[in-house]
C-alpha cells in the first residue's frame, strides 16, 4: 500500500474515532462561517488579482477541496480536533495571500493578497474565540442557589439554638458565628461572606438581602443579579464572537439572569425579571419553586 | 510472518487504531476509577436540591477522556429537573470551572478529560420537583464501575419542620433543630439500590421505618 493510501486510512480512522469523543464544545455559528469565508475571500481575491491557476493547482484542486471540505467539518467539531484543521485553513489563506502578491496584476494585489491574509488571520481567531464564550450565568446561578441554601440552613440553626426561637438578620448571624456550611461539615462560603452580604457586595454576579419580619418568625433571603443579562443569543455575524468578547471583558463577573428567594419553608423560587431590582415577599412568594 | 505484517502493514495499523479509540473515547475498558463521592440533599416541600460531589482518579500513565451521564430519578411525580450545573470542583466543594454539558433527549452528557496520574472533583447540583414527600438518589449506576466505592457520604436535610417518615438506608446520625440532619457513610460501598427517602408533616410522620 503506498504511502498516501496509509496516510488517507489513518486519517479517516482519527477522525471518525475522535469526532464523536471531543464534539462537545462546539465554536459558535459566527465561529465556523467566518472560517468558510476563508474560501471565497481567497477564490475572489485570485480572481480581482488576476492571478492564473499553475498546471499543478489544476491537477491537485479536487484533493485539495476534499482537504479543505474536511478540515471544515472537522473544525465544526471544536475543541482540541480542530487545531489540524485550523492549521491547515492558516497555511492555505496565508498562502493565497502570498501568492497573490508575488504572481498577480496591478498594483493592487499587494493590497488584495494583504486583505486575503489578514481575513485568515481574523477568521480563525474569532473561531478560537468563539470557542471560549461560555456565559457565567449558569455558574452564577449555581453559586447563587448553594449561598442561599446555605443562609436559610444557617438561619434554621440560629432559630433553634436560640432561646426565643426567632430568625436573625444578617449582622445577629455573623456576630453569633453561624457556619455557612456545605458538603458534610466542610466549608463552602466562608463566615467572612456575611460582610459582603452586609455591604451590599457583589458575589458571583448576586446581590443579597435578608429581611426578617417584626415577629421573628419568618424571613425571606433574595439575590438579584447585580447586572442583568438575557440569554446570549447564537452569535451568528462574522466577528460578533470577537465583539461579544470585547464587551464582555469587564463585566463578565457580575451578570446573572434569574432572581432567587428562600423563605423559611426551605423552598428556593426563582423568576427572569429581566431587570435587577429589590423583590418584596408578596412578589417572591408567587415565584414558581425552582424545579 | 515478515511478508504478511508488510502486506497487511495497513491493517494491523487499523485494527492498532481502532483499538486505541475504543480505549481512549469509548470508555468499555474504565482505566478511571470512580473512587468517593459525597451526596448532599435538602428537601423541602414539593422540592429536593440535590449537590454531589464526585471523586475521579486515573491511575494509568494515559491520558484519559470520560464521557459520563447524569442521570436523574425521573417518575410521575418527580420530573426531570431544569436547573442543574456541572462544574469541576475542589475536595470542599468550591467551583473551579463550569463543565460544559449536551442533551442527547432526555440525557444530560459531559465529558471530564484527565490528564495521566491526575485526579479531579467534579460537582453536580441539581433541583427537582417533588409532588409527593419523597425522593430517590440513584446510587446503582456506581455498579457500572464495576468496583466499590472506597468512601461516600450521604447526607439529608429536612426543611423546616419537617420528619423523616422513612429511608432504604439507615442513617449514622442525626442533627435535630428545625432543620434535621440525618447522615450515614459508607466504605466499599458497592450499592444494590437506590436511596429512596421520604418525608412528611410531624404528625403524619412514623418513626423511621422501613430501614435496613
């Protein structure tokens, strides 16, 4: 078997075998359309350069395609599979680039073959950052829940060791030392936390409040997020991975969607207020439980 | 012998390559070993938060990539969850990084990449509606590993004013307040049922019964 036929088997058998195994992180849309766009910036830029196609390029243009058809596909897979074909893509752009100001016409091809490289340059990037995006949200929420489990848990505790059996507000369980507990004894949050529930402090993107009502006998802990965020919709534009990036640079540690609220019960709610604003128990309490 | 490994170099190539995918994608021979995991429940009316905390070493001098299932306890009157993360993890809990997870139907899948000799926590939570005082852990898929879990730790929290009225598993201790606590662990634990637990206002509440 000659060397091309090993080399096109051990191919297919690397990525038929991997695809399936790594496709779990797939870039965005805007991702993979600017990385196709690679082709036909390259193809006009032959083309406006006046740049004639060698007996060679003839020969090889449908293995090429096939290469290059492939290298897409796999590239749709994301992470780390898509590093070969990303290679390949940059060697081919570049290359066009190249070449379209060494053997085009006019004085414009230095600017044309320039354009080709650097679309390359920037489609493959804003592939590599739309592989990044992930939103913090669920993260956020994540911490959010665990943090408010942890203050009703906290609270239960205080209004059982306490003598008149009544809920604290925030400053009576930080002074009275209550642990914020989770994962069987272990710390998850700890008791310097209360300062920044206090002090209105951001913790992974939520606000706290604890309200205890008159009697002592019931309280209401809420989190709204400290900048509010609707679901990212696809990012579906050529470059919108690299502007969503940009955007989000600084306020990524910050943002939450839902609104959360534990009362006494134990049941935790949630509600999309699609703002950040203070909740009252009367709105809390007709939140649907979180399911 | 010399003339077929060159005539048939290709194919011993492939079968060579299939068997180094089925090793590293496909799981059927686990080299990672699932080895503790600590399960905290709240249950509250008509809701069960759910925070586990799981344990994955990979002894091999391989690199190894898990692809796992969450499965979630899903009847009549308790569906499937809407709310829940995956994230890895440190031993206490505390979130490293997000984990990225696909629905394949009802099926939540992730995958948990380990580098040779690493080991890695991996955290779970979850919510579910419960319509009846009751729910279940599934504790049975640990079988799959086929081999015992060296430690896991389970612990139960009733809401306010809520009673244990009964578990499949007996509990070691018990914190009363208004919150209870009840908790039990194990050591080469090689599970033959779910945890099933249930619970109810005090006067309707037995006594824990129905343990083993």
């Amino acid at each position: 078997m000659k060397f091309r036929r090993k080399a096109e088997l051990i191919f297919w058998m690397v990525t038929l075998s991997a695809l399936p195994a790594w496709a779990n992180n797939p870039p965005q849309p805007d991702g993979l359309f600017s990385l196709i766009l690679i082709f036909p910036v390259a193809i006009f830029g032959y083309r406006l350069a006046g740049v004639a196609y060698t007996e060679r390029q003839r020969k090889w243009r449908v293995a090429r395609g096939l290469a290059l058809g492939l290298a897409v596909l796999i590239s749709a897979a994301g992470t780390g599979i898509a590093a070969i074909p990303l290679l390949l893509m940059l060697i081919y752009g570049c290359l066009r680039g190249v070449q379209i100001i060494l053997r085009g016409q006019g004085p414009k091809r230095v600017l044309i073959g320039a354009a080709v490289c650097l679309w390359t340059l920037f489609a493959i990037s804003d592939y590599l950052v739309s592989l990044n995006i992930r939103s913090p949200v669920a993260v956020h929420e994540s911490s959010t829940i665990s943090r408010l489990r942890f203050l009703a848990q906290a609270e239960d505790t205080y209004a059982s060791n306490s003598a008149l059996k009544k809920y604290a507000t925030l400053e009576q369980l930080r002074d009275a030392r209550m642990p914020l507990q989770g994962f069987a004894g272990g710390s998850n949050g700890d008791s310097g936390a209360y300062d920044s529930y206090l002090h209105g402090a951001v913790v992974s993107g939520y606000r706290y409040r604890l309200t205890v009502d008159a009697s002592g006998g019931k309280f209401l802990i809420t989190a709204v997020p400290a900048d509010y965020v609707a679901e990212v919709a696809a990012l579906r534009i050529p470059g919108a991975s690299w502007l969503h990036a940009l955007r989000q640079r600084h306020a990524q540690d910050n943002v939450g969607r839902r609104s959360f609220a534990v009362d006494e019960s134990g049941v935790i709610r949630a509600a999309d207020l699609g703002t950040t604003r203070p909740v009252t128990r009367e709105e809390a309490g007709k939140w649907p439980p979180l399911q | 012998m010399r003339n077929f490994t060159g005539r048939n170099s290709d194919l011993l190539l492939a079968v060579g390559l299939v068997g180094v995918a089925i090793y590293a994608g496909c799981n059927v021979f686990p080299q990672v070993r699932f080895d503790r995991e600590r399960i905290e429940i709240w249950a509250a009316p008509q809701q069960i938060q759910v925070s586990g905390l799981y344990h994955y070493s990979n002894p091999s001098f391989l690199p190894a990539l898990l692809s796992l299932g969450l499965p979630f306890p899903v009847d009549a009157q308790h569906p499937r969850p809407s709310t829940y993360s995956i994230a890895t993890a440190t031993e206490d809990g505390r979130i490293v990084a997000p984990i990225h997870s696909s629905e394949r139907g009802s099926e939540v899948r992730f995958c948990v990449p380990l580098l040779p000799r690493e080991e890695k926590w991996v955290r779970v939570d979850y919510v579910q509606r419960a319509n009846v005082p009751s729910g279940t852990y599934i504790l049975v898929t640990t079988r799959e590993w086929r081999r015992p879990l060296r430690h896991g730790d389970y612990i139960l929290h009733l809401g306010s004013g809520l009673e244990l009225a009964s578990t499949n598993y007996r509990p070691d201790a018990m914190v009363a307040g208004r919150l209870k606590t009840y908790s039990f662990a194990k050591t080469d634990f090689y599970p033959g049922e779910d945890w099933t637990f249930a619970w109810g206002e005090p006067a309707r509440a037995s006594s824990a019964g129905g343990e083993k």
